[in-house]
C-alpha cells in the first residue's frame, strides 16, 4: 500500500530527463533557475504507463510481507514463561497469615482499626451527578413521546385468547415491551434561588437575637408540644372539677395514729396538723392516752421516734420532737408535739454551713446542692435565674434556710411533702392577682358555699402599687417592674437584696411585691376533709393554691395562706379544715 500512495497521479520521468535536471541541494545557481521544469499536467499516455492498478498487490510484495500467526512450538517452550508458578526462594520470604498475630494483637487491632463489615459494602450509595442544565423532565409529557401513534391505516390484532408471539422469521414483528428511561435528578430551584458563600453574621446582622435562658413574660403555661425544644415541658393544668352538690353529706371519718416502724395503735385525742405558706414542715400536736403510749413514743438510742397519722386516707408520717405530761390526782395527761421529716434539714439536726459559689450557678442547682447526701429530692417549679462566681454566698445557714432563702428571693415558698423526703419550690402567687378572674388562671380547687360549716372575713386596706424597683447589691443588675395598662405612679418602697443577680429573678421579685397591694380581706373557711379517695369532694387545700368561691352575690378567687386540720371528740370523729383564703378585692 506504500507503493500505491506515492505512485499517485505524477507519472514517471524518463531516465534521461532525470539525469539531465537533477539539482544539486546545496547552492542553487542562477543557470539553474531557468532550466527548471515548469508545472503543467501530465500527458494521458503517461498516465497509462505509469498507472498503478489499487485492487493488486504484486506478487513479489506478497512473498516479502510477515504473515500473523501462532508462535512455533519451540518459541513457545524458550520464552514463555507458566502463570501459576512461583519460584521457590520466593516462597522462603512469604509471610505467613495464619500464625504470626497473637490472640491480644488481634484484640487492639479490632479496638484501634476495625475492619468494616462486608455487609457495609453492599449498601455503599452509588454517586452521580445530576442533570443541572438540560432540559426540564415532564413525566406527563415523557411516556406520550414514546408511544406509538397509529397511521390512518388500522392495525388488527389477533391474539386468540393467548399471549402474542412473533414467528421464528417475520418480516415485521412488534414489542409491546416499554421500559422508561431513569432521568437524572434536576434541581428545582437551581436557576431561581442563588445562594452567596458569605458570613452569617453579616447576612443576618439586623436579625441578631441574644441566645439565653427564656424568662417568663407572659406566665401562662400552655400544652402546646415545642417541636425544637427537648427539654420537658409542663402542660397546662386541667380545671378542676366541680364538687358534687348534696342536700345532706355523710362522712364516715376514720383517723389512725399508728407508732413506727412497729404500727402500734396509738389512743389520741385532739389531734391537729397544719401547714402555713412561710414554713417548710408540716406541725403536728395530740393528746395520749396511757403511759404505756407515752413511754413508746419517747427517745431511745436510737433517736427520735416516728408516727403514721392516717386521716379519711390522707397520710402523714411525722417525727416526734417533744412530749409532755401532767399527773393530777386523780387524772394523768399526756402530749406529744412533733413535725414532718423535712425538719430534720434545720438545725440542730442539721449542721450549719458557711459558702460561696466559685463558678456560674442557677437557683434550682444551688438548692439541689444543697440536698447532696440528706436522701432528699426538689422539685423547683419557680423562676429560676443565673448566680455569677462569688455571687452566692452566705454564713452560718441550715440546707433548709439556705433553699427558703432562694425562694424568698423571687416571692416562692417551700411545700414540704406528708409522707416522703421531698421538697417542692412553687409562687407563692401561681399568677398575679389581677389575672385571677381570666378563664386561664390556674385554679387548684372549687369550693362552693353548700360544703362550708364556717365562713368569715377580714378586711385590710393596702395601697394599690403599680410598679416596683428591685435591685441586686455587690452583683446582678436593678428593674423597675410596671403592672401593664398603669402609668406606675404609685410606687412600692425599692426592694434590694444581695441574690437579686439576673433579670428573671427581679422581675419575678417585683411581681410579687405588686401581688401584695390593694384592698385584701382575709376570708377564714371550714369545710370538712372529704376522703382522699373521693373524686367529687374538696380534697386537702395546700398552701399557695388558688380556690375559686361561687358564692351567690358572685364566684370570687381566694389564695390559700395555710391550713390547719383537727380532729375532735371521742376518737377523734370530728373531722374539719380550716383554710386561710387571700381575696383581693
């Protein structure tokens, strides 16, 4: 084929005229310019002389040309060279897999480089990439353009009850087969929506919000979940239900007082417990019997002892801290004085300590620490606020002081538990009395005038404040907190106080300071204790609850201050409640 390329349509020079016109290559004389061939077409009959036919190799091309075939046997044997065969000094050198890593070397390499599974390759995600600038995909429009449109011509099929099958040699057949191609994923609003690589801050620099503890503006709580909030959540409390109104209400009141841990009856009479709102135990007192009672009910080595007092299914467990007596011929009394289990946390049972916070602390923490090691729990259901380092501090203080003294802080009281160590932290004011009446105010109770066997009332006159400035000392920060919708022009007297160190808590400060003005009456109540499996009675009324009254003249609400529960009479059948109501008028 080289021959053929280059014999092209040039035709050949006669012998003579090659020797005649060759040129030497290096100097060209002028007598050489004009004996140069000019450029004109070839004659037809050289042509035909000198044609190369395209179709034809001659035969002496044929002989010189290296034919492709299989190696000689011979070639084979001298230079090929097995596969599978490895000499034998390399086999000296390989290392053995089996038996060199020790039991321990194979612990570490699993802890330090574990070797992924193999079912992790099989679900390894494959990567492409997607169609940025092509056209848009219609899946409407895509199975339309791949159909078959008929011409005007029908086409008549015959299937005969059975599936369609072309012949072995048709001239025409059809598949009726389709399977859409898988387009590549397009981005929606890759055109529309252009994103810039830009600091945040500068983007959002109008929109800066300061990231921190929420404070309670509103105080009112809701039952809506927080989808972007993992902490817990109170939901609103349900209301409570209305008592069951009877012409004639019959108790069968039973109280038990029962010495522990061996639950010896106990004969008692007179028996009283209460609680008020600026105490943090329960306060206990009755009258004994016997001697024998008396003697059981003394201090051992051990320590104090112990009583269960069981009323209409309301139980306390309670500590014996004094008893008493008085021998008069002919008669014998006896007494017994004690409190709940959360005295135990004031002095002298408890030892007095001196502190100060060496780093950033919140209230609810401070008081929990203060219950490290007593067996005690908190429940901190108040504001809560930040104390900084070396905020904190206090002198000579019982765990039980230190707790009342942070709730006293934000206006919060201390509720301690009947029968178990624990201790809750709630408002003394669960809302402020101007929201009383709102259909939301959190009502713990109903008390109608049908089961009241007393009612009374004192009225005092307080000024009615409107606004309030609390301040910290050494730390924190001052607020002056305003009643919404007031000028606040009538001022209380500035609160200060060393703890008041963050925002929540002088607002919360100033709250209830404002909760305490205005024209107030006292209203004292008696009702009996209805058992405490009773679901349509009065239960037990705790402190700082609120109880709505649907008096006649109109329902009002009333703060519950204290209660106090006596049981009277032989046996102590008389069973009543008596309860302090705060209403604002």
């Amino acid at each position: 084929m080289i021959s053929v390329s280059i014999s092209g349509g040039w035709g050949r020079a006669a012998s003579a005229d090659r020797a005649a016109s060759a040129i030497p290559w290096d100097a060209l004389r002028q007598v050489d310019r004009r004996a140069a061939a000019r450029w004109r077409i070839a004659g037809v009959a050289d042509r035909r002389a000198t044609a190369v036919p395209w179709a034809r190799v001659p035969t002496r091309d044929l002989l010189q040309a290296a034919r492709w075939g299989v190696a000689g046997r011979l070639d084979a044997q001298a230079s090929a060279q097995p596969w599978g065969w490895v000499p034998a000094k390399d086999l000296a050198v390989a290392g053995g897999w089996d038996h060199t890593i020790k039991p321990r070397d194979l612990r570490l390499r699993l802890i330090y480089n574990p070797k992924p599974a193999r079912k992790d390759l099989t679900i390894a995600a494959g990567h492409r990439r997607v169609n940025e600038f092509g056209p848009r995909f219609n899946a409407e429009t895509a199975l339309q353009d791949s159909l078959y449109v008929p011409g005007p011509n029908w086409l008549v099929f015959e299937f005969g009850g059975r599936p369609y099958f072309p012949s072995t040699s048709p001239e025409v057949f059809f598949d009726f087969r389709y399977v859409p191609e898988t387009p590549a994923i397009q981005p929606t609003d890759m055109r529309r929506t252009r994103v810039r690589w830009q600091s945040a801050r500068r983007l959002n620099l109008g929109r800066t919000l300061p990231w921190g503890k929420a404070r309670a503006v509103d105080a009112v709580l809701t039952d809506l979940p927080y989808v972007d909030y993992p902490g817990p959540v109170k939901p609103l409390p349900e209301p409570p239900p209305d008592p069951t109104i009877l012409d004639t209400y019959m108790i069968a009141n039973t109280v038990n007082l029962v010495a522990l841990p061996s639950r010896t009856p106990i004969e008692a009479k007179n028996i009283k417990i209460g609680l008020d709102a600026d105490s943090f135990s329960w306060s206990f007192s009755a009258d004994i019997f016997s001697t024998a009672a008396y003697d059981l009910l003394g201090p051992d080595a051990e320590g104090a002892k112990y009583v269960e007092l069981d009323i209409n299914g309301w139980v306390w467990v309670l500590r014996i801290g004094s008893r008493g007596r008085s021998l008069k011929f002919p008669s014998a009394a006896y007494s017994i004085k004690g409190s709940s289990r959360s005295q135990l946390l004031d002095s002298p049972h408890a030892p007095l300590r001196t502190g100060i916070n060496g780093a950033m602390i919140n209230a609810a923490q401070a008081a929990e620490a203060e219950l490290l090691n007593t067996g005690f729990t908190l429940d901190w259901q108040a504001t809560d606020w930040t104390f900084p380092a070396g905020s904190l501090s206090y002198q000579s203080q019982s765990p039980i002081r230190v707790i009342a003294r942070l709730a006293e802080t934000i206006g919060a009281v201390v509720l301690p538990a009947r029968d178990g160590d624990h201790l809750d932290v709630v408002p003394r004011y669960p809302a402020p009395p101007w929201e009383w009446s709102q259909v939301d105010a959190p009502i713990s109770c109903i008390i109608p005038p049908a089961i009241m066997t007393a009612l009374g009332g004192e009225w005092t006159e307080q000024p009615a404040w409107n606004a309030c400035y609390t301040s910290g000392t050494s730390f924190g920060c001052s607020m002056l907190v305003r009643r919404a919708g007031t000028a606040g022009d009538n001022p209380t007297p500035d609160v200060f106080d060393d703890w008041l160190t963050d925002q929540p808590a002088n607002q919360a400060r100033g709250t209830h300071e404002l909760s305490k003005g205005g024209n107030i009456e006292v209203v004292p109540i008696s009702i009996p204790l209805f058992p405490f499996t009773d679901d349509h009675g009065v239960g037990l009324v705790l402190p700082a609850q609120l109880c709505r009254v649907p008096e006649e003249t109109g329902a009002w609400v009333g703060l519950c201050l204290g209660v106090d529960i006596s049981a009277e009479g032989t046996g102590a059948v008389r069973v009543q409640q008596q309860i302090q109501l705060e209403r604002h008028l």
